[in-house]
C-alpha cells in the first residue's frame, strides 16, 4: 500500500512540473525541426551546385567568344574551340585535366555544348531600318554554353520518392570578331 501511496504522490507532482510538458513538446517537435534543417542544408547545396555550373558556362562562352580558331590555322595549328570551351566550363581549365567543378560533371554530351556562331545564332544587325545589334559587321553572332547537370544528392528527399533533380542552364556571348 505504501508503494502505491509513493507511486500517487510522485504522478501528482510530476503533473504539476512543466518539465514534463517540455519532455513532451520537444519529442514532437524534434523530428520536424530535424527535416527543416536537413531540408535547408540540401537546398542549399543544390544552390551551389548550381552556381558552380552557372559560372562554367559563363567562363565557357566567353572564352569561345572570344576563340579565333583562325590564328591557329593561320600559324599551322589546329584548335576545337568549342572543345576547350566545354573543357572551361567543367574543369576550369582547357586542358580538361583535374576534378570538374560540380562532381560527376563531365563534357561528354548532353552534360555540356558548347555552340559558335551556328547559322541560326547570327542575325542582321539592322532590320527594316531599325537597329538590332550595335555592330559594325552586318550580322551578330551568338556563342550558346549549355549545361545539364543531374543532382543526385537530394539527401532526405530521397525518403519522399523524390529522385535526381536536373538542372539545366545556359549562356550566351556575342561573338568578337578579329
């Protein structure tokens, strides 16, 4: 009888204490605020990731705006300057040497294209009398770096069903002429 006296008087005191009720609020609360958290953290390498391959394509296109695959050939070279461009885009160099800036990117197609100055990218400076492009060639040409990136580590959302998440990106620079 004495247990169950001890055993009451413990519950009704244990009733009156608010540190029970935070025992209680915190095991709720606890496993969400752990998702939200996971959640940001993987947004939040998904958004570099992104902004790595953002920043290949931009170095991209404007080194193959600026490539002039005629000096080569002129001094008895050869140059792909679409080529070196991919190269740029994922591996910061243009010898496509060394660990990509994004892991598991690679130049090999769709991953990365790098496109100058296609027929259908030039356009006539002045149209009908209205100026286009301010050139002082007749037409502009467009260099287009095109990146997709698929994004594996999506982490806890792998728990939803949710698999690789594409990104896809590009850049445009207008092609310099020597």
């Amino acid at each position: 009888m004495a247990m169950f006296r001890s055993i009451a008087r413990r519950s009704r005191r244990f009733g009156r204490d608010q540190h029970g009720a935070v025992l209680v609020e915190m095991t709720l609360v606890a496993p969400l605020m752990l998702l939200l958290s996971a959640g940001v953290f993987e947004f939040g390498n998904l958004i570099h990731d992104r902004l790595l391959m953002q920043a290949g394509l931009t170095d991209a296109a404007r080194f193959g705006a600026r490539c002039n695959s005629q000096l080569y050939t002129d001094a008895g070279l050869t140059i792909d300057c679409a080529t070196v461009a991919a190269n740029i885009a994922v591996f910061g160099n243009t010898t496509g040497t060394g660990s990509p800036r994004v892991p598991n990117w690679n130049t090999q197609s769709p991953n990365v294209t790098v496109t100058i100055a296609a027929s259908a990218s030039c356009h006539d400076a002045v149209v009908s009398g209205v100026t286009q492009y301010r050139s002082v060639t007749p037409q502009v040409c467009i260099v287009r770096a095109d990146g997709t990136y698929a994004y594996s580590g999506v982490g806890m959302l792998a728990l939803l069903n949710i698999g690789p998440i594409t990104l896809n990106d590009f850049h445009e620079e207008r092609l310099i002429r020597f």
